[in-house]
C-alpha cells in the first residue's frame, strides 16, 4: 500500500507544474502503465499477496491505476491542442518564400558566349598584363611615338613607357613575338581609356581580341570567321558588311557592321536609320607586325579583329545604357 502510494507520489511529481513534450509523455506512460511499468508491475505481484490483504491493495491498485490513467490522458489532450495551434502558425496555401539563386554578370555571360563560339572554331584563349609596356602598347602595333593614331586613344600613362592598355592589341604582339604560327587565338580583357563615362563610353571596359596567322591566310578567311560569329551571336538572318578603315596594326583594315537586330535592316532609331550597326575592327595583319616577331619575310599571312564586349552586350540584351553594367544594381541584373 505505501509502495503504492509512493508510486502516485513520484508519478506526480514528474507530471504536476511540467511542461511536457509527446516524448516525456511516452515515456512516463511506458513507466507507469507500460506492458513492464511500475503499475503493471504492481497489478502482478497483487496475486501473490496473502488473501486478506488482497481487496484493500486491489482497491488502492485500481483508484491509483485510473488516477495514473486519467492524468495522462488529460496531459495527452493538452499536447495535441498545442500541437494543432503550433500548426496554425503555418498557412500551407502561403506561396513558398524563394531562395534567391544569384547567377554570373550579364557581361560575363555574353563574354562566355563570345568565347564559346570562338572555341567552337578552333580558337584557344591568350591573356596579355592590363599595366602595359607603351612598347607593346603602341609601337609594337605599329603606332610609333608622334604617330596620329595614338591620338585615337586617350591613355592612361604611368611613366614614359608604361600605360594601362588601351586595348587588347598588344597581346598579338607578346604572342608573335614568343610563338611561331600557326596562331590562332582569342584574347578577352579589360582595357582602359580617360574617357570619362556616359551612356556608351567607360573609362574602363572589356574587348576580345582575334588574331589568326598562318601561310595562305586571306580576307575571305575573315569574313568566314566573322560572318559565323555574327550568326551564332545575332542569329542566321543577321547580315555582316565590311566597311574600309583604318587601323595602323592591319593593312587593309575594315569595321565590321551587322544589319540591325532591332529593325532587321529597315532603319530605326538604334542604327540611326542606316540599317547597320558597328560592332569591331578587323583586317589583314600588318607585315610590319610580322618584322617586329622576327618572322621570316613574306612567309604568313593573317587576320585580326577586336570587339568591345559592352558594346555586344547592349546590342544582345537591348540595353541602351552602358554605365547599367556597373552599378549592380540587383534589380537591373536578375533580368539576365
Ligand atoms: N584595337 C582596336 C581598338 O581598340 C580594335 C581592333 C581593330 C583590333 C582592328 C584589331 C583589329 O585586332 O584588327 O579600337
């Protein structure tokens, strides 16, 4: 009897004033009632009481046994309410809160792109320093010191001889000069210009450069090269035109047009209504160039050519704003 009274006492104390959670429930249920728990336990060892003692445990057993019971069944009943509450905290028909996955910058993207239809014919990458030699710069290119054409690029000088480079150029010139044709690279870069910013000049900006030059090289190469560029890049209905130039590192020396992706040729605002768009600078090498490499005369012949990467951009994304580019502001870039 007082076994069982003590039983009740502990039982109590482990249920009164705590709050318990389903697992504590369970256990203090398999502790008490279980199939080896305390009570059950207790309802055993009653057979083997003396007999007059039997109806007085008997009865105790019992008032304790529905006490245990009922306690547990009122604790039980509290447990699921707050569980159902808990549950009302989530409204199951809320549209699910979503993650934002970032991705690569717009320019990256189209630089990617550019790069990969360069790999796709055979082009590999080559990289050059963006604190240049005015050397390789400039005179290496064929644009010696005085020569009008350094005009054409406002640069940033460090010292007589060494400037941030104005474009991606002077890497053909570090490539003929250390490798032997057949050449056939791609350079990707930043450039730099004291251009002070607006809607289509940066002082700072991105060009790939193309230089290809082997024996029996021709113009028609080139324009086979371009006019593939244009298609993958632009589309198969873009057309690509030639215009004479300029350009001291290339003789001769075209800018290369593509009929206007927005009016398809018609003449809109973009293309200033001529139906062509402007995208790089190309030609035939220079065979100056090929003198300053050290190559044997009249040997090679190649190609060259050299985009603005922005300028891409804004033509692929209709983007009429180059400064957007830089900003980062995050609701101009998840549009890409
Ligand atoms: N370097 C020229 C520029 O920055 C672009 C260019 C034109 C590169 C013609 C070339 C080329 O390789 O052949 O304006």
């Amino acid at each position: 009897m007082i076994e069982l009274e003590k039983i009740k006492e502990q039982f109590l104390s482990e249920v009164n004033g705590k709050k318990l959670s389903r697992s504590d429930w369970e256990r203090i249920h398999t502790k008490y009632i279980g199939r080896k728990g305390l009570i059950t336990d207790a309802t055993i060892q009653l057979k083997d009481l003396p007999k007059e003692q039997k109806p007085q445990f008997g009865k105790v057993l019992n008032e304790v046994k529905s006490f245990v019971e009922e306690k547990l069944g009122e604790i039980k009943e509290e447990l699921l309410k707050s569980e159902d509450a808990l549950q009302e905290h989530f409204d199951f028909t809320l549209p699910e809160r979503k993650q934002f996955v970032g991705h690569t910058h717009p320019l990256t993207q189209i630089l990617d792109e550019i790069k990969s239809i360069f790999y796709g014919m055979g082009f590999t990458v080559a990289d050059g320093p963006e604190v240049e030699l005015d050397y390789y710069n400039f005179e290496a290119v064929n644009i010696p010191k005085d020569h009008p054409a350094r005009d054409m690029q406002d640069t940033f000088f460090f010292s007589d001889n060494v400037v941030l480079r104005t474009h991606t150029t002077p890497v053909q010139a570090r490539m003929m000069e250390k490798h032997k044709p057949p050449i056939r690279i791609i350079c990707p870069g930043r450039v730099y210009r004291k251009d002070t910013p607006d809607a289509t000049h940066l002082p700072v900006f991105n060009q790939v450069e193309g230089l290809v030059v082997d024996e029996n090289v021709t113009f028609a190469d080139l324009k086979g090269t371009i006019g593939t560029f244009v298609h993958r890049m632009f589309g198969k209905e873009i057309g690509t035109r030639f215009r004479p130039s300029f350009f001291s590192f290339t003789e001769p020396s075209a800018e290369v047009d593509i009929s206007c992706i927005f009016c398809k040729g018609k003449g809109c605002r973009v293309c200033k209504n001529s139906g062509w768009i402007e995208i790089m600078g190309s030609g035939m090498v220079n065979p100056k160039l090929y003198e300053y490499a050290g190559y044997e005369k009249g040997r090679y012949s190649g190609y060259a050519f050299g985009m603005g990467v922005e300028r891409i951009a804004m033509l692929a994304y209709d983007v009429n704003d180059l400064r957007l580019f830089l900003e980062n502001d995050i609701r101009f870039l998840r549009q890409f």
